[in-house]
C-alpha cells in the first residue's frame, strides 16, 4: 500500500520527513525523552523515504549511515546556520566544510541554508516577532553577491546545490525581501520553498512559485494554524512561543492548500525532495500519528 501510494510522486520525486516532529532544534525540552531510533523507525513505518538531519543524529558517514540503511532511509538534506550577511566567503566555507562533507558523503545533493546574522540580538527566536532585524536595502547587493559566491564553491567543491530558506525572523521573511534577495542573487543560489513559512509569513507560497519557480531546489511541506499565527502577531509574541503554542504543524491540519503546489511539481519538473517538516510539542502532538496522517494527505492531494 505504501509503495502504490507513493507511487504518486513524479519520477525523480522523493517524500522525507524532518525530525522536527520528534525533538525541536531549539527548545530542547520538546521531545528530550525520545531516542533517534524512535524517530527513524517512526519514520521508515509511515512510509517515507528520508530523513533530513537533526540535532540527535549523529555527524559522521560511520554511526549514520547504518542508522538510516536499515531502515531504507536516505539522507535528504541539512540545516547550515550561515552568517553571510557578516562575514565573507572564505570563512563561510570554513564554517561549512565538515556539514557538507558530510551531505556528501551520505548521498545528499543539496545544502539547506539559513540566515543566522543580522537577527534580533540576544536570543533571536525568543524575541517578539516585531525586533526582528531588517537587511538594510542598500547592502542587499553585496549580500546576494557573497550568497552567489558561496553558493558557487559549494557545488563546485562538494556537488551541493544551495537551498535558501526563507524563514521567520530572519533577513528573508517577506516575499519582497525574497524577491528583492533572489532578484540580484545568481542563479547559482537556489531557494527553498517553505509553504508554512511562507504562511506565516504573510504571503502565499504560490507567489514564489510563479516568482522564482525555477530556483527552488528544495521543498519544506509545512502547515499552519490560522488561529495561532493571528495569536502570534496580535500579541507580538516571540517565533519560540508560536511554536510552543502549535502555529505549526503537519499538512492537512492547518490553513494551507497544498494542491498548487503538487501541481507545481507536475508541471515543473521538479527534481528532487519534499520533506514534510512541523515543529511542535510531541506531547501534545504525538509524532507517529501526525506524519503518517502527513504521508496521507501529500500523496492524496499528489494523486487527486
């Protein structure tokens, strides 16, 4: 049943899931107790293909790959926090050289990238959402600039494709500071489409698409609970207490409609991974029902 059903993905089109549904990268407390073997065999029993990295799997080809080949799992993709928007190249490429060693060795084709200078100062994610820090424009060029560059020396010296993630409280959170990014980047950086960060952005993520459809590389499948992003943004809470309070969740439990997208895919020919990704409390979101219920409704809506 599961093989029929993913079945429904284009050729060359794999369904991951991240481990954010199991243990939260920042907030440690959030699933503390649950071991990477839970996570992984949860996983592989809902059907999906892959796993991208997290902070409990381990970092080297040696202890991960046996972890993920006996469970048929590739790995997807992982999470670099750059700082190009504060340093130059040759230092971000320092900074990177063991994660994407790593990728490559395990298979992987492409580099989740995330912007983490210019942000609010102290604990950025605990801030309120309005102290978030804003790109000023006129350095937007020197930016995309250096993005083009790194972009660049990483596939040339690891064969990764950079995947730029648009994210909450950081330098790109609007679609026009994406746009206003990706109209001066080089077509060396490629995007990663969020559909829930588009969300809660305040923008539909089908604006990028129709924008910048060529240059995603890499798709996170994320949903949204209207009710408590509006929560979030009428009471300025902070990115941390949105997701302690579940803004975010699996798709089809929330707000965003994922048939565009599968039409995008289709119609594209999109080469490469959709990773159903939601951070939330596994205590009040047990992790195994969400994304096999996830499982479901991506390849339902694929198959519609």
């Amino acid at each position: 049943m599961t093989k029929e059903k993913l079945a429904a993905l284009p050729d060359g089109v794999r369904l991951a899931v991240s481990p954010l549904s199991w243990t939260n990268e920042v907030l440690k407390d959030l699933g503390a107790d649950i071991a990477v073997e839970t996570c992984l065999d949860d996983a592989a029993h809902a059907g999906y293909q892959g796993v991208e990295l997290g902070r409990k799997l381990p970092r080297s080809r040696e202890a991960l790959a046996p972890l993920l080949e006996s469970r048929g799992l590739a790995l997807a993709s992982g999470w670099h926090s750059g700082e190009l928007a504060e340093r130059g190249v040759e230092a971000e490429m320092a900074a990177v050289a063991a994660h994407a060693e790593l990728l490559r060795a395990m298979g992987s084709t492409v580099l989740v990238y995330g912007e983490v200078a210019m942000m609010a100062p102290g604990a950025p994610l605990d801030a309120p959402m309005s102290a978030r820090c804003v790109m000023p424009k006129e350095v937007i060029a020197t930016y995309a600039a250096r993005l083009t560059d790194f972009s660049a020396r990483l596939a040339g010296e690891y064969g990764l494709a950079l995947a730029y993630h648009h994210h909450l409280m950081m330098v790109a959170e609007t679609f026009d500071e994406v746009s206003a990014l990706f109209d001066k980047a080089g077509s060396a950086a490629g995007l990663l489409l969020d559909t829930g960060h588009a969300a809660a952005g305040g923008f539909d993520y089908t604006r990028l698409i129709e924008r910048f459809g060529d240059r995603i590389v890499h798709i996170h499948l994320k949903d949204v609970r209207g009710p408590v992003i509006a929560e979030v943004r009428a009471g300025d809470l902070s990115f941390n207490a949105g997701v302690r309070r579940g803004m975010f969740t699996v798709p089809g439990d929330g707000i965003v409609d994922f048939a565009p997208l599968a039409a995008f895919v289709r119609q594209s020919r999109y080469q490469g991974w959709l990773v159903v990704e939601a951070e939330q409390d596994p205590a009040l979101a047990p992790p195994l029902p969400a994304v096999t219920a996830a499982f479901h409704h991506v390849l339902d809506t694929f198959a519609a």
